[in-house]
C-alpha cells in the first residue's frame, strides 16, 4: 500500500511568512532572556576590563542533509536561499596562510544531490542568513555599542575569521559581521578556511583515524540498542518508512527541524513524535561522543580548545603577531558545539539550535590585574564545573579545560598512533 504521504507539497508565501513569524517569536524570546541575563562587566566602572572575545557558533538554518525516505515531500525552492541585501558585504576567501581557498569535497558532495524543489542538500536559508545577521546585532550591541570594545566598522587588525570549508558556514559567518559591523568595513573581510584533510573545526574522522577508529562503531552500535531499535521500528510504521529503509534519529530530527523552521509541512505522525525524537537524537549524539571518554573529546574538540587558550595567552603575553586583534569568530557546526558542551562541562541535553554560539571572554580586573574568564552559551553566562564563579579565574579555567585541551602537534601524533588498535 502506498504512503498516502508520499506526495510533493508546494512551497508558498503562507510557509513564507509561517517560518519568519515563528523565528521572530522565538529571537524576541532569547533576545529578552539574554538581555536579561546580561551583567554590566562592560560597562568603564566595572571592576573588569574586557580583553579579549571568541565566538565559536553554529551556521544558520538550512535546507535538510537527507529527507527522510518514504514521506511526504516538500519543495525546497532555490528562492529560499536567497540573500537579504542587508547580509551583502565584501570579503574574500583563502587558506591558512592566505593563499587560494582549498576545493571543498564535502560541498563537491552535496552538490551531487538534489532535493525536491532544485535546492542542494545542507544550504544556509534566508532564514538562516538572518538568523546569523541576528547574532551579530546581538554581539554588536554588547561588544560597540554597550561599550566602545570594537571599532564600529570591520578591520581584519582587530576580528579575525575563520569557517570551515562548506558554503553554509562560509555564510554565516559573512552574515554575523554584516550584523555586527552593520556592512561597514575598513578593508576586505578574510575568512580563512583549510582543507577538510586537517580541519580542526569539527570532529574530523577521515582526517584522524583514531577519532575515527573510536568512533565509528558507535553510530551503528545506537541503533540496534533494543529500546532505540524498537521506536524505531513503531516510528517508521507510524510514517510508512519502508522496512528495508534504515534512516536513525538523527537523520530524521535533522529534516524535521528544517521544515519546521522554515513553516514547511511534517507529517502529522512525526508531530507525536517530536519529543521523543529530540531525545534519541541527543541520546545518539552522546552515545557517539561520550561525554566520559576523555580521549574521544580530545580528539573532537581538543585542537579547537586548544587554540583559543592559546589566544588568551598571546593576548595576555603581548606575543600575537596581531596585537591589535580584539575578536576571534569561529563559524562550525553542531557537531563542533556538542562535543565542546561537553568537554566544558556544560551540555544541557539540547541540540544546539541553529546560530547557537558558546562565547569565551578574557577579562582583566582594573585594581589586581588578575585575570579571569566568562564563558556564555547563545547569550547565557556559564558556570564551568571546576571554576568558582562565573568570572573564573583564568588558572581555574585552564585547569578545567586541560583534560580535553589538545595542541595540533599532539593531535595529529595521536591521529595517527593506530598500531596494535582495531576496529570494535
């Protein structure tokens, strides 16, 4: 029997303007609980002085990696990708050392797939444009107009930016200095990219083949866990999956939370199901990356870690070859932020939500000159299991932070220290 579900639905202004209300709702929501939750440690007569800050943040919404096989269909138009002109600036691309912009494979990949409406798989939205437009009013607000910590127009002197190799990440990234500079720049915007062999942005498996020889397994390993199994079997027959379809949790959040971003339909089925789907997904996640396992985060996250503790440092030391660099802006994924909750001990048992953004400050005290670190999650201040108050001394957060904090050099060697180890 045929999946009466099994139908293509058109993409109108009514899903339009459904899926803008719905993101308006909920920024004004965060933007009133992060309002709230904001301390005057920016202001001149606070006992702190701003040094330094680092946003590591996940791209914006966008079009679904896989549909879920066997359900109803929905038009993923090209004109949902379209730029606001408000989002535009002028940057330029490169590599590490500022040469050409290595080729992106994992972009090569998508655009071998189509998805019903003639969008690729994986592309940042408008929605996901200004959702990440957002986020950098949100920082500008904080970081020029609460306080004159950043000069009102862009300058690669003080903000440095780096994304991963894939054009949504490459988006979101020009949106949020658009959002934070309001299109102003000094000189061209760099966003520096690598190649996905020795990216550090995400938790590389094809570029570390311990991470992946620990990791691997696990993915398959979650589904056949017998009560993981058994949902799943009732939710595809609730949907009409086919048996021999093998779709996980993970896969099916990842299209369910695109339609019901962008206002598109989902299956009446998969709305009783919501609840339970964001709770095997983020139990997959865990399972995958074990928030117990020490080596296995330092693996995922220990580089990235690593890297902006050395940033304090050079900052703190005066040793940077940039001394006037005030900002460092990451753009990733969610599968940067999770294992990085859990490494800081932090992970709340959610999904990072598109534009999700984990903040680091190093802040100075005027009178002792201590050094201290605050650390926010989407606008929330942290407190870190290990530091003794929200503004953690700095030799506290190091501490923290040194059981997963991994340098490139040690990275790689233990990418590569496979001998004597097999495969589960």
């Amino acid at each position: 029997m045929s999946n009466p579900w099994t139908k293509s639905y058109g993409f109108g202004s009514v899903s339009t303007t459904l899926g803008s209300l719905l993101w308006s709702q909920k920024k004004m929501e965060s933007d009133q609980l992060a309002s709230s939750c904001a301390s005057d440690d920016t202001n001149p007569s606070s006992p702190y002085e701003l040094k330094l800050v680092q946003v590591l943040f996940r791209h914006g919404a966008r079009t679904p990696l896989k549909s879920i096989p066997d359900v109803m269909e929905v038009q993923w138009v090209p004109t949902l990708l379209e730029p606001p002109a408000h989002t535009l600036i002028n940057y330029i691309l490169t590599d590490l050392q500022g040469g050409p912009k290595p080729p992106s494979l994992l972009e090569d990949q998508y655009r071998k797939i189509k998805l019903t409406g003639g969008s690729f798989p994986g592309q940042l939205t408008t929605l996901g444009m200004q959702q990440l437009y957002d986020l950098g009013k949100r920082l500008r607000r904080r970081y020029i107009e609460e306080t004159p910590f950043l000069s009102s127009s862009f300058s690669s002197a003080e903000v440095y930016v780096r994304s991963t190799n894939v054009v949504r990440t490459i988006e979101s990234a020009r949106c949020l200095i658009a959002g934070l500079f309001q299109q102003k720049q000094k000189d061209v915007v760099p966003i520096v990219t690598t190649d996905a062999e020795s990216e550090i942005l995400y938790p590389n498996y094809n570029g570390c083949k311990m991470l992946k020889m620990l990791s691997s397994h696990r993915w398959a390993e979650f589904s056949t866990l017998p009560d993981i199994a058994a949902d799943m079997d009732s939710l595809k027959r609730a949907l009409g999956v086919a048996a021999n379809q093998n779709p996980d949790f993970v896969l099916i959040r990842d299209d369910m939370v695109a339609r019901e971003t962008h206002g598109l339909p989902c299956p009446p089925e998969l709305q009783t199901w919501r609840n339970k789907v964001e709770q095997r997904a983020v139990e997959m996640a865990c399972h995958v990356f074990e928030p117990t396992n020490r080596e296995k985060l330092q693996l995922s996250v220990g580089p990235v870690l690593h890297t902006m503790l050395t940033n304090i440092e050079e900052r703190l030391q005066g040793s940077s070859g940039e001394p006037h660099r005030k900002l460092y802006l990451y753009s990733a994924h969610d599968t940067t932020l999770l294992p990085c909750l859990m490494a800081l001990g932090i992970f709340d048992m959610k999904w990072p939500p598109f534009a999700a953004d984990i903040t680091v400050e190093l802040h100075q005290q005027r009178q002792t000159n201590n050094t201290f670190v605050k650390v926010s999650y989407t606008g929330q201040d942290q407190l870190i299991p290990g530091c003794s108050g929200v503004y953690c001394p700095l030799e506290e957060f190091k501490q923290a932070v040194s059981a997963y904090s991994m340098s490139t050099e040690r990275y790689k060697s233990r990418c590569n220290q496979t001998n004597g180890v097999t495969e589960p």
